[in-house]
C-alpha cells in the first residue's frame, strides 16, 4: 500500500490568520491565490511523479491549539508535521 502524501490546503477566509500566526510568514505566499496556485502546482507535480498526494484541509485554529499543546511555534516545520499527524490518524480511522 501506498502511503498517502498530504498536502496542507487552507481556506481563503483564514489565509491571513495563517500568516498573523506564523513565525515564518516570510517564506508564505503573501495572498491566498499566489499559494493556491502553487499550491495545485505541487499537488499536481507529485501526482505525476507517481506519488498518492492528497488535500488536507487545515482549520488554522486547530493548527494553533495543536501547536499550543506541544508548545511549539507554527512554521513550515509544524505545519507539515500536523498534517502528517492528522493524516495518518484519518487513516487508521478508515
């Protein structure tokens, strides 16, 4: 089985939450259509490499609670690891 590749996909309305919270905001796309775009570029890239990518919807609250309880910062790091997190819980669920 292939191990699923998950992507972090904000929402529009909490893409300036997003960067409000992050200490890297500096290496995050300054509007919410500049990363979609980069964004779907990835998502489509791995794809073509064979890989199992996905979508992971981020609630940016949920993200910084997470980060609060493993009193970390919210950067490029944490957000991946999230993700890899969440994923993998959904998928022992399934």
């Amino acid at each position: 089985m292939t191990r699923k590749i998950g992507i972090a996909w904000y929402r529009k309305e909490q893409w300036s939450r997003l960067r409000e919270i992050s200490t890297d905001k500096s290496n995050l796309e300054f509007t919410f259509e500049e990363w979609l775009a980069n964004a779907e570029k990835m998502l489509l890239d791995l794809r073509a490499e064979g890989l199992d990518a996905c979508k992971y919807e981020v609630d940016v609250e949920k993200l910084l609670e997470w980060c609060r309880a493993k009193k970390t910062q919210v950067n490029g790091s944490t957000r991946s690891q999230y993700v890899t997190e969440k994923l993998s819980l959904d998928d022992r669920v399934n």
